[in-house]
C-alpha cells in the first residue's frame, strides 16, 4: 500500500474581497497516482475531494472573512492520506470590500474632422472600465454614459485616450466620462469643455510652401524642419519620404520637425515632406529636398586640442590653439573667465581653431580660457569642455616719459599734475589712473608696473575741476 507525501506550502495569488487561487506542490507517492482533498474551516469539512489538480480557485468569499485553509494528499485508488502532520495549512483573511470610486479629472475633447474626434481624461485607479459618451448637451447623467456601451479597458492609472466617430459636421459637441472599478463602483461623471466638428465640404488640401531646412548633418542621421502649413480646417500633421516618395516611413507626425536617424554612414537621402489636414487632404506639391549625409559616421562632440597655459611679460600677446572633432560638425566657442572660473563669458572674434589676445598687462594675470564645443545627434545635445588655460603676465617695470610739457603760454612747466590718465593710443582704453604727478622743466616720468612696454599712449592731463589741461604722446619703454 502505497502512501503519498506531501511538503512545501499553499500559495495565494489573485487575491481580491471575495476570492483567490491557492495553488501547492505536488505530493510524491511510490506507485499509483494523488488527489487532493481542501478545507475552507480547518478541517471541519471538505468540501472539494478528489481533486486532481494542484491549483483551485476559491469561488465566493465573503469581503474581511478568515479562511483557514487545508491540502490533503491521499492515494487515488486506496483513499490512504498522507500522514496527517504532512497536510498543508494557511488561514487566509480576505480583504475588505472595495466602496471607494474611482476619481476622474482633467477631461478633454477635441475636433478631429468633420466626423470624428478624440478625448482624454485621466484616472487614480488602474483597473475597471472606462465609459465615454459624446453628445450635444454640456452635462449627462452617469447611467446616460454607461448605457452607451462604448467601453476602454482600464489597466493603468493617468491620462486614458480615446476616440469618436459618426458625429455630425459643424456640430458642437461635449465629451463626457464615467469610470467603474473592478469592485463596480461608479466615478462622479466628468465632462469637457465644447469643440466643434469641422464642415464637411473640406476638400481644400493644407498649403505647404518654401524649403526643407537641414540641420544637424551627420554622417547617419539629420534633422529636417519645413515651414508650418497652413490649413482652414486645422489638425495638420505631416509625412516624411526617404526614398523620394515611393514610401512614406513617418506619417501623422505632430510637427514640421523630424529627427531622421538610422542611415547608413554618407548616405544620400532623397527627402520628401507633405502635409495632411484632419479632412484627410494632402499638400500638393510635397516639398523635396536631396539630404547627403557626412562620410564621418556620427559622434559627439570630443575636444582634440586643448589651449595650452602661458606666461608673459607685460605687452605681450598670447595666441591659443584648440580644436574639437565630431559629427556633425560641433559648435566651437572660446570663453573666459576674469574671476577664476566661477563665471564665463563668450570671447568675442576667437576664431574655430585659435585666438591672440591683445598687448597683456599685469591686470590680466589670472585669466583663464577653454573651449566649449556641442553638437546635436537626433535630438540628443553633446557638450564637450577643454582644459582651463590660464594666463600669467609678469609685474614688469613699465616707464612712459612725457617731453615738453608746457602751459597755455607754451612755457615748460615745473609743477605737480593733480591728475594723470593714460590712455592706450590706439583704441584710447585706460591703461592708468594717478594723482599728483610732478613735472620737472617740462619733463613728466610715469613709472608703474601696469603700464604694458611697448605700448603706444597717451597721457592726459586734468584739473581738479575735470578739465584738461594738456595732452600728449608717448611710448612705454
């Protein structure tokens, strides 16, 4: 006589208020074959015997009630049961039933021609059925949207997008919205604001004029912008060709811009573009345009030369050299930066590959520069940043002296100027400010180290007042 075994434990899945599937391992015997006797009560009885299965689905519970389960294996032509400490057990409490509606909010409707339309509406609950009704009056009672019959399966929570047709054209309509969970109850009905269906004689096509612009050209994909259409019935979407029409591989795409991407490397790409109303009318002539992508495969954009630091004396200049690779080609900008790079700004006329500063004085030790190069593949914008190059000018001893300074009356002046401005003679910058400088038999000697050597100037002299009293020429030595 052969005896089974039973070991492991009940599993519940699908467990909801009124029900659940209990499922267990399978008992082992010698010879012959198991069934299976349960117990909802702990054994006060057995309702399912002879079960030969090793799953069942518990029919009708009641909602928050405690279920103590029991699996009993035995010998299918004997009826010997297993030993009894070998039976399976689990109490199982049911959950509560479920009396809370769904809420719905923010519904919409919208003319999508002269027949049809489309709406959406968003819900907190991810199960049950939603109900949707279209009618010409601005409220409806929630059993007028059920009997309609027209259903979405709810499996997600947020915004639930659905459809209209059979509408009358040039006809206002409102979308109204119910939706009820799997424990049956009913959300509060919701309705949208009005739209109006187009006319029906709408047999003028969407008029699409001018070029294709291309940009971002790699060497596998691109994007392309057309102009935007223009349509008296409205709903314009747009179809892209890249096999000069003979297929259309984008339809109904929501803008006048595309990012193409997937092509093989330097392929020449015969690009067409149309627009479609929401009648169905198609632009006519489709805008076109031969797209010949970069025999460089694409890349983001990487830095290839980074600018190198330097130092120098005062009046000198420093040319940097820097480069970047990608494709497509990456934007090139050379910045700087006077507060040690806590913030940038774009050097103006810095050329793609190098930059000279103009004559340096001490001031400009410190400055720092780098290269910021972007590109853009199939939307996706690619930053790459160079190293720092930071510029070191000497104190240096620059001395600028002045001849021949006279008054008014053309007689040389011995005296104490109250007021000195230098100023760099081609571009008339300041290069300094000083007080109370003394001229001696009509000879003034500036010595400071921020005066650049070499630098042409000149030197004015003001009253207190702020009135000049002379100017005159000058080198830095």
């Amino acid at each position: 006589m052969a005896v089974p075994s039973l070991t492991g434990s009940i599993t519940i899945t699908g467990l909801s208020s009124t029900g659940f599937t209990m499922s267990w391992p399978a008992a082992t015997i010698s010879s012959g074959s198991v069934r299976y006797d349960l117990s909802f009560n702990d054994g006060f009885s057995y309702p399912v015997t002879n079960l030969n299965a090793t799953t069942f689905v518990f029919p009708s519970g009641t909602p928050g009630a405690t279920y103590n389960l029991i699996v009993k294996a035995k010998d299918s032509s004997t009826g010997e049961f297993a030993d009894p400490g070998s039976m399976l057990r689990l109490s199982q409490t049911l959950p509560a039933a479920d009396t809370t509606p769904p809420t719905l909010s923010s519904p919409t409707g919208t003319s999508t021609g002269a027949t049809t339309a489309t709406g959406t509406v968003s819900t907190n609950e991810a199960n049950g059925t939603l109900y949707r009704l279209v009618s010409t009056n601005a409220t409806e009672t929630a059993a007028t949207v059920k009997a309609a019959a027209l259903t979405t399966t709810v499996t997600a929570t947020g915004t639930q997008s659905v459809s209209f047709s059979g509408l009358t054209p040039s006809t206002t309509y409102y979308a109204h919205y119910v939706h009820t969970d799997a424990a049956g109850n009913d959300s509060t009905r919701v309705s949208s604001a009005s739209f109006t269906t187009s006319s029906s004689a709408d047999t003028t096509p969407p008029v699409l004029t001018g070029a294709i612009a291309v940009t971002n050209l790699g060497g596998n994909s691109f994007t392309a912008t057309v102009p935007v259409a223009t349509d008296a019935g409205g709903g314009i979407t747009y179809d892209y060709s890249t096999d000069g029409g003979t297929t259309w591989s984008v339809t109904g795409w929501p803008t006048p811009t595309y990012n193409f991407t997937g092509f093989a490397t330097g392929a020449l790409v015969q690009l067409r573009v149309r627009a479609k109303d929401a009648a169905g009318n198609y632009s006519t002539p489709v805008l076109s345009s031969a797209v010949q992508l970069s025999t460089s495969p694409d890349a983001p954009a990487t830095i290839t030369t980074h600018p190198q630091s330097a130092s120098v004396a005062p009046g000198a200049t420093v040319t940097l050299t820097y480069g970047a690779s990608g494709s497509p080609v990456p934007t090139r900008t050379l910045q700087r930066s006077t507060n040690g790079g806590v913030t940038w700004t774009t050097v103006s006329g810095a050329g793609t590959t190098s930059y000279t500063t103009p004559a340096l004085a001490s001031g400009d030790s410190g400055t720092r520069y780098r290269l910021v190069a972007t590109n853009e593949i199939a939307s996706t914008l690619y930053t790459a940043t160079s190293n720092e190059a930071v510029i070191t000018v000497s104190a240096g001893t620059g001395t600028a002296t002045v001849n021949n300074v006279k008054n008014g009356s053309g007689t040389l002046l011995t005296t104490t100027l109250p007021n000195v401005v230098v100023l760099r003679r081609s571009d008339r910058a300041v290069l300094l400010a000083l007080t109370n400088q003394a001229v001696t038999a009509g000879v003034l000697t500036l010595n400071n180290a921020a005066l650049p050597p070499g630098a042409a100037c000149v030197v004015v002299a003001f009253s207190d007042d702020g009135t000049s009293t002379g100017a005159w020429p000058a080198t830095v030595v």
